[in-house]
C-alpha cells in the first residue's frame, strides 16, 4: 500500500517535534494515551453507526472486502463535496485532537492521534478508497483548528461554561469525567473585535459567465465579523504551539447571496526579535486554516509559513502594526474548473473545486490612533497549482492565483466603539492546459459599527 501524504505529514510533523515543548504541569500525572486513542475510536464509531444505521448512507455500508481492498490498495485524491471536504474534515479533526489534549498530550502528540483517528476512519470504516486530502485536512487542519478551540475553551470556561463546551465538546466531555489535561495552555484572549455592518454586495459578471449562471444585481448584505488575538501577537517568544494565535470569523447574508469565511495563523514556536516601550516585533514558523464558503467563492487553504509581527511606536499617539507571512500551501481548494470535454459539449466535465499545492502569501497593516481611529489593509495572495494525481481521468491541470484585498476606515466614537466603512475585493485567474481560462471577481462595500473587547 502506498501512502506518500501520511509519509509527508510524518516528515513535516516530525521536523516540527525538534522544537521543545513543555509538559503538562507534574501534579496532572502523566498524559493519558491509551483514553485518549480510546475516546478517538470511539467518535469514530459513533459516528459511523449514524451514517450506516440511521442514515443509511451507501458509503457506510463496509464488508471485510472492503476493508481489505481498502489495506490493499493506493491511496487516493477524493473528490467529495467542499463542504465535506474542506470544512467537515478538519472539524471532525479538531475532535480527535481534542480529545487527546483533553488528556494530557501536546500539540504534536495530539497532532498525532487526529491522523491515528483519520487514517482508521480511512480504511476501515468507509467503502470508499482512502482518501490523500482527507488525511491532511483531518490531521493538519484538525490540529490547526482543535488547538485555538482547546485554548479558547480554556480561556472562556470559567465564566461561560455552556459556551465553553460548543467550542470544544472533547474538552467539556473529559472535564465532565474529571479529566484536566492540557491545562499548560494557559494564555488568555488578549485582544478581541465584533463588528456588525450593512452594506452593498456587488456581483462582477466574469464570476458568473464561465459558469453559466445570470448576472445578479447589487444587493443589501448584512454581515457579522469577530476578531480575536490570542497571547502577544507582536512580543511572542515561546517554544509551545499557538501561545499567540489570530483568527478571524465572517458572516454574511443577503436575500441572494450568502458566505462565511475563517482566517487563521498561529505561532508555531516565536522568538521575540524586539520588545521595548517602542517596538515590539515576533518571528516564528506558523500553520494558518483558511477557508471561504460562499454562493459564488469555495475556497481553502492549509499552510505551514514563516510569520513576521511588529508594532511600532509613531508620532502624535500613532502605532503601526504589519503582519507579514510567507507560507507553502500543504493542500489548497478553490471553485470552478473546465477540466475535460468543450465548453457546452454532452462530455464536459465540472468539479465543484480543484485540488492543489503551492505558494501563498498575507500582508496586514494598521495605522491606529487611539482618538482618531484607524486606517487598515489586508491583502492575501495564493498560487495553486492543481494537483495531477487529482484531476479525472482526461482532465487538465492548471494554475490558479487568488487575490483578496480589503480597505478599511474607520472613526473612534469611543474607546471601545468606533464607525467604518470598508471596501474588499476577491479575484481569481486560472489558466488550464487545452481548457478555458476563468476570470473571477466580486467586491464588497460596507458600513459597520465596531466593538472592542
């Protein structure tokens, strides 16, 4: 049986491992592995007998054929649902990982017990062939995921316990058995931004065209954003994963249009270049989770990078904050392709996502005035270059550069209140071999009102 992923998540995850990582605190006794393996096989399981025996889902239905041609054979790029995919994955990932942070393991430890989870979920309890990016979006994006959840859960639970335990149900199930594991991720959220807006949706036409949908017309967008900071962004200096950590939350909603989007990036080990009453600026290998689902976007984005941070110390009450990374794409989604037949034709082929690896990059600035308020710009580049192995037979492969640009200004009504108004851009440009190009765009205008915490 070949299985290239699981080999490269080994290399990848072992290289990380030579960074120190402290232990749980002594009075916690030792990490519990063989509970937490046990708790992981047993999502499994739970899981699988709702799909098989109150589902019913024909994929579900395994046989020791199955299995042993599962054992038998290569490993696969699947070609289920983005939804499925890129969202449910590295969720069901987070479980498994949680479960064994819950007990006691570290980052890379319960790293290692979501690709446990996911590769007997891969073999044994689908009729499926074993899926290659199912095992990384389970493992890598699990890890990336469970580990904000865990901290958050951490950082949340004694004062909010119900919603605590929606955060990570792992951590509130073993706190329930008495279980206190992972108690060394001790960090707080440090800062944390709602904001509630109404604004203009604007549909570009190219997004639809290659697609054969009609045009749609501007549209009143409600939209919903959170913000968070996890630890010291830009003094971070520590050998433990995710001691700081951002992410950022988006909803939006319209009577036509609809989308949610997570960005993401933590620290996987930080060193602390300055810090000082004036600058203060960290440096550090990161893992970033990034994800759009929308009616028009699909598209994900699990990354290993080199991270950059500062905050600087300006005239007149000024601060100027950059954010800076540099990241390889492990495994990248992202909508629409032509891959097989003519446009139009009886044998053209469509495929919600491409699959595919490759470079990517993220830029934040932000100019604050404590009175005044702020100017902010974010822009995100990534370079996808689709996978061979996993285009259908007679398809193409291709390269795909996304593009998101946002433009915020924003004025202080109030310490923690301020007003805004901000303007973004999504854009892609893929080329396909012997396939036509797509051009896609869609922006955004909003007035918000914002809320520190």
């Amino acid at each position: 049986m070949k299985t290239p992923s699981l080999l490269c998540i080994l290399i990848i995850l072992g290289g990380f491992a030579g960074a120190e990582e402290l232990p749980p605190p002594k009075d916690e006794g030792s990490p519990r592995i063989g509970l937490a393996l046990a708790e992981a096989q047993a999502l499994n399981l739970s899981l699988y007998a709702v799909d098989r025996y109150l589902i019913g889902y024909e994929w579900a239905q395994v046989s020791p054929d199955t299995i042993w041609r599962n054992l038998r054979s290569d490993w696969v790029w699947d070609q289920d649902s983005f939804a499925v995919n890129q969202l449910g994955h590295p969720y069901h990932g987070s479980l498994y990982f949680n479960a064994a942070r819950a007990n006691g393991l570290g980052f890379y430890g319960s790293t290692l017990a979501a690709l446990s989870g996911s590769s007997v979920w891969e073999l044994f309890l689908e009729t499926e062939l074993p899926s290659k990016n199912d095992l990384v979006a389970t493992t890598i994006g699990g890890a990336a995921l469970g580990e904000m959840l865990h901290r958050l859960y951490q950082a949340v639970e004694p004062s909010h316990p119900l919603a605590a335990a929606l955060l990570s149900p792992m951590d509130a199930a073993n706190r329930a058995l008495g279980n206190e594991g992972g108690k060394e991720a001790e960090g707080a959220i440090s800062e944390g931004e709602l904001s509630l807006a109404a604004g203009l949706v604007d549909y570009r036409p190219a997004l639809d065209a290659s697609r054969g949908e009609a045009d749609r017309d501007q549209d009143i967008l409600g939209t919903f954003e959170l913000r968070l900071a996890y630890g010291d962004p830009f003094g971070a200096a520590s050998s433990i994963p995710y001691e700081s950590f951002e992410q950022r939350l988006s909803l939006a909603l319209s009577p036509s249009y609809r989308s949610i989007a997570f960005f993401s990036d933590g620290f996987l080990r930080s060193w602390a270049l300055a810090d000082s009453a004036r600058r203060r600026a960290s440096l550090g290998p990161s893992l970033h989770y990034d994800l759009i689902y929308s009616s028009d976007i699909t598209f994900s984005a699990i990354s290993l990078g080199l991270s950059w941070k500062s905050e600087r110390g300006l005239p007149r009450g000024l601060r100027l904050r950059t954010r800076l990374h540099a990241d390889w794409v492990a495994l990248g989604a992202s909508e629409y392709a032509f891959l097989s037949g003519e446009e139009g034709s009886s044998d053209e082929e469509r495929r919600e996502y491409d699959l595919g690896t490759g470079e990517g990059a993220k830029l934040g600035l932000e100019l604050l005035h404590p009175r005044r308020g702020a100017l902010i710009l974010d822009y995100a580049f990534y370079g996808f270059h689709t996978i061979p192995a996993s285009a259908p037979e007679e398809g193409y492969e291709g390269y795909a550069m996304i593009g998101m640009l946002s433009l915020a200004l924003e004025r202080a009504l109030s310490p923690e209140l301020s007003l805004g108004l901000a303007a973004s851009l999504y854009h892609k440009s893929g080329v396909y071999e012997d396939a036509p190009d797509v051009e896609d765009a869609t922006s955004f205008v909003n007035l918000y009102v914002k809320r520190r915490f």
